[in-house]
C-alpha cells in the first residue's frame, strides 16, 4: 500500500516520506506514506501503519501548539469532499492533512535538549555542537542546561541534510525572521518536552519546519513531534552514558549501523522482526503520547 496514488488529484511532490497532490491554487493535501527513510535514503521495504502515526501525532502536536505558531492546517475542506470512492477513503483518511499552500522556508529548525546521535559526535571532537560550545565533560545523553538550536540544510532526496550556523541562516531569512523561527522553535519543544514528561517521555530533539503566506505570516508546517522528526525516550530507561532505548527511528538507524552499508542509495531490506518492532515503537510513541490504545 505504500505506493497507492490518488488518480483525481496532480502530485505535484514527492518526498522521502510525503506526496503533495494539488487540490486548487489555495490547498494541498499532504499524504503521508508508509516509506520510511533512514540516513536521508528511502529504504525499499514499508512500516505498516507508520504513516497514520505522523500524521495523527502531528494532528494533535499542531492543535496543542496553536497558541504559539499558527500553523498549515485547514478546516475549509474534508477529506471526503476529495476522494469519493471508498476503498481510497479508507486507505488515505488518517494518514492525509488538507494544508494552506504556502512557501516553506529553506532550513530544518533543529532543537537539542540532549547530547545525542550526531550532536554527541560533534561534541566529542570539538568540544561543541554546530559551533555552540558546551561545558567540559559532559557524557552521551547528558541533558543540555538548556536546549540549543541548531538549524540545518533541507536536502533532496538521496542527498544529506547538512548543520549550518544561525548566521548562516540570517542571510538566507534576514535577521528578524531568523530569530522568529529559533524563538518559536524552541519555545514549541519546551511545550512539547512538558507535555511528554508528563506521560513519562523525554523528547530528546527534534526538527521542525515553517513556511510563508503571501503576507510573510509564519506557519508550522509538515510534521511535529513524530518519531521520524525526533527522539523519544521513555524516562523509566534513562540513563546519563549511554544511548537510550527509544520509541522512534533510532531502533531501525541502530540496526542499519551493524550493518556493511555505506548509507547511499539503494538502502538495504529489512528482515520482518526489524519492521514489526519498529512498527511497535511507533505505535508506542503514539500510545504514550495522546494517551489512546489505538489510530
């Protein structure tokens, strides 16, 4: 099911995870899929459900962040006044968001809460992340006095996202827009790390991503808060040293690491218990989350 398409609507994009078909010249709808990408390369074997995870997380991050960022949803349209046959309706529903077209920006704005993954690296080597120094002698997975930005290239697919300076991303957005987007950014993640304490998760980075109407108005679009966009880690297994046990992609990232892949195009195939317990994790992040046994 992971390449089922729309035939009454033009796709206009297709990401590693998400096509975007064109409903008019106001409104998109953003499919998301089942693919699942790992090291910015889309791997050939599907996460059954994975999609409707996302999209039902970032559903309910988007509504929860309302009050910070407006963001790319609308409630002009249903679902169901675009897709009329039902077998697609079925496939589609939860897996799908009509969104305000609008200009994304060219950057990931990228938080870190924790010293982990390719900010530990960075650390490691230099003392620092993305040019940010830190105090000496901090461990893997040790958190941060407070959370630092680090923004990113957006790359296309089959190419890797790469970290820039926040002076960098001044001279793509200019200097006002540039300190809205890590102001926001930051502010959103604190939001989302309060709520997921709560329920017993530590959300331990993530990236968001924003774009412009026509008024230059700043939206929250794509994802938020989703395994794929960050990481999870339940607060019972947390340990300063070591790399948590995490209800995201870091379990498949882990798992293609043992393996003789030099992390470009083709991605390898994934044995079935590798794809049920990353489909467990997801699922999992989404229990813990909203707090619901089930999509």
């Amino acid at each position: 099911m992971n390449n089922e398409k729309l035939q009454n609507l033009e796709l206009i994009a297709q990401g590693k995870v998400r096509d975007i078909y064109a409903i008019n010249e106001h409104y998109l709808l953003i499919v998301t899929t089942d693919r699942m990408s790992a090291f910015d390369v889309v791997l050939p074997n599907p996460i059954p459900g994975k999609g409707e995870v996302l999209t039902q997380l970032s559903k309910f991050w988007f509504d929860q962040t309302k009050d910070i960022v407006p963001n790319h949803l609308t409630n002009d349209l249903n679902i169901e006044d675009i897709i009329s046959d039902n077998d697609q309706l079925a496939y589609f529903k939860n897996r799908s968001m009509i969104v305000k077209r609008l200009n994304p920006l060219p950057i990931e704005a990228v938080v870190r809460g924790y010293l982990i993954g390719s900010g530990w690296k960075d650390y490691q080597k230099t003392g620092a992340v993305c040019g940010i120094e830190l105090e000496k002698n901090l461990q893997m997975a040790s958190k941060l006095p407070k959370p630092i930005y680090t923004p990113a290239t957006k790359a296309e697919v089959g190419e890797h996202d790469e970290n820039i300076s926040y002076e960098e991303t001044i001279n793509l957005l200019g200097e006002e827009l540039a300190s809205q987007v890590r102001e926001i950014a930051i502010n959103i993640y604190n939001f989302g790390v309060s709520h997921a304490n709560e329920r017993g998760i530590i959300i331990a980075d993530t990236k968001f991503e924003f774009g412009l109407d026509s008024d230059g108005e700043l939206y929250l679009i794509d994802e938020v808060l989703t395994p794929d966009s960050s990481r999870f880690w339940s607060i019972e297994d947390y340990k300063i040293g070591i790399s948590p046990p995490s209800f995201d992609k870091q379990y498949l990232r882990d798992y293609l690491e043992t393996l003789d892949w030099n992390k470009s195009a083709p991605g390898p195939d994934l044995p079935q218990d590798v794809i049920e317990n990353t489909t467990d994790k997801y699922r999992n992040a989404y229990q813990a989350i909203i707090a619901e046994t089930s999509l």
